[in-house]
C-alpha cells in the first residue's frame, strides 16, 4: 500500500520504516526562529555588561553559535539578572541541538521574569523537540496570550496539535498561522499550507490534502516538500503520471534525495516501466549508501533482487 499512515501516529520521514510504501515528509523542527535582539526583549534589568552581550548577538546572526553561547554566559555571569541573555542562549543552543539545555536557558529567563514573547516561543520549540507537546502548547498559549496575532505561536500549536492526533485543532490553527502570517515570507507560508495538508491528509480528506498542496506551491514554487507529499496523495487517486511529475519535480530541486528516487521506482512500475524503475532503484540504493544509510541501501537491493532485477550500485 502506498501512503500509509504510521502506526505510532507519526508521520515517518525517513524510507526506512518501509520499502514498499510512499511515505510522507514532515518537518523535522517545530517552526521558524526569529533572532531575537536587545531591543526585542523584555529584560526588567538592562545588561551590565554590555559588550558581551551585543557581540553574542551579532555571533547568532553569522550563525557561530558556540561564539554566541559563551559570550551570553560571560555576559550571565557578571549580571544573572539578564533575561535577554537566557532567552538567545537558549536560541543559540536550539541551533545547535542542545535541546534540554535550551528548556532551561529559556525558562530561567521566564523565572526572571522574562515577558517576552520570543522566550515562550523558544522554550516551546524545545519542549516540542523533546515531545513534550502539552508543555509546548502551553508556552505557545503563552506566546498568543501576549500577542494574539503572532503566526509563529499558531504554526507551533498546530504542529503539536499533529503529534497528539488532534488533526482538527491543528487544522484550526494552522487557518489562523495564515491569516496573520503577513510577516511570513513565502518558503514559510509554503510550509503552513503543506503541514496543513498533511493534517487534513491524516484525516482521509485527500482532495482538501491536494488542494492545500497546490497552494503552497502556487506560492513557492520550489516547495519540494509540497510536490513530494502530493505526489503521494495523487498516488493514493490513482493519478500516476501527476505523482510521476511530482516525485521527478522533487528531483530537479533535490537531486541526492533517495526518497524521491525510491518512490519514483515505485510509480514507474505502477506504469509498467521496468527499466525506469530499475535505474531509479538503483540510484536511490547509491544515494543511500552515499548518504550513511546502509540498511536503506541493503533494502533497496533486495527489493531489486526480489524483482529479479540485477543489483548494480552506481558509481
């Protein structure tokens, strides 16, 4: 069967829960960060040490994270009453995985008491990140409790909402991430109406899945996500040469995603091209094995040899 839901209710993004099927992309993080400056915190006490903390910042906007980690610690630690300074250490430390940690920057910061918007929204792509979805919906409560109109603090809740099977809420926030997401540039509202789809996909509402899809592609084009997960839909419509164009369209923007390969083998032999599906499962069977995946690689090959087709690696 292609398209198949998880049985542990999540969305897989890899393919190596199972060869035989399509599976579905979804995003690996809870949302999109703003880096947060002086000017956008709420720090009751303003930074004695000054220096450190600017040049922490300036770190997180080159993106040298372990730069900015240790400048807002010099600048903790000569005034621990610097919210600010926890909050983007937090952000830092998000950037760089370091996800426990960063729940407790954040909420340190909010112990202070922090009011910012930025903290609550950060602490809560931490705590999403550790699956602590209740947790982080309550700090994203938090977040539109303070400004009701942010997009971030619904895309956010809509996205936990999805990991606790509660498609509807998630539906309902994701409307509302849209009809305030002004400020959103247009990869990011992409992304809205492609999780949106996803959520209405795990509701079996596959044209409203397909619509939403067709969206977020009508405003980023290069959505390769979009084009993957509708590609999936089509297939589940029988409309196999729309997935075929789809999953080639994944291709042309992400030319070592095995996936797109693997599952265009797939639709190709739904077609009846052999030849095209071989060369596809076997480029997909290298990029697998480029890519450190070897199991994924080694299920590709049997997939070829059950087949009865013969297993050549490219390269």
């Amino acid at each position: 069967m292609f398209c198949q839901r998880n049985r542990n209710r999540r969305m897989v993004k890899s393919f190596l829960g199972s060869l035989v099927s399509l599976t579905l992309v979804v995003a690996i993080a809870a949302g999109f960060w703003s880096i947060p400056t002086k000017s956008s915190q709420a720090a009751p006490i303003a930074p004695t040490n000054f220096d450190a903390f600017e040049v922490g910042v300036q770190a997180i906007q080159r993106g040298d994270y372990q730069r900015a980690i240790a400048d807002f610690t010099r600048s903790i630690e000569t005034d621990r009453h610097v919210t600010a300074a926890y909050s983007n250490r937090c952000l830092a430390r998000l950037y760089l995985g370091d996800t426990r940690q960063a729940a407790e920057d954040c909420t340190q910061a909010i112990q202070q008491g922090s009011t910012s918007v930025e903290t609550y929204l950060n602490r809560g792509l931490a705590r999403y990140r550790l699956r602590e979805y209740q947790a982080s919906i309550a700090d994203f409560d938090r977040v539109l409790g303070l400004n009701i109109e942010d997009w971030r603090g619904y895309y956010n809740r809509g996205l936990a909402w999805v990991e606790l099977s509660k498609y509807e809420r998630a539906i309902a926030d994701f409307d509302r991430a849209l009809h305030y997401s002004n400020s959103a540039d247009k990869s990011q509202q992409a992304a809205i109406y492609t999780d949106q789809g996803l959520a209405y996909l795990m509701l079996e509402k596959t044209r409203e899945a397909i619509d939403n899809f067709d969206q977020a592609i009508a405003i980023d084009d290069r959505s390769s996500r979009a084009y993957y997960n509708r590609a999936c839909t089509c297939h589940r419509h029988g409309e196999f040469q729309h997935a075929l164009r789809d999953f080639t369209r994944v291709i042309e923007l992400e030319p070592n995603s095995a996936q797109a390969y693997a599952n265009r083998g797939f639709i190709h032999e739904n077609l009846g091209n052999a030849s095209a599906a071989l060369q596809d499962w076997q480029t997909a069977a290298e990029l697998f094995r480029q890519q450190g995946q070897i199991t994924a690689s080694q299920q590709i090959r049997n997939l070829l040899e059950s087949r009865q087709f013969p297993v050549r690696l490219i390269g």
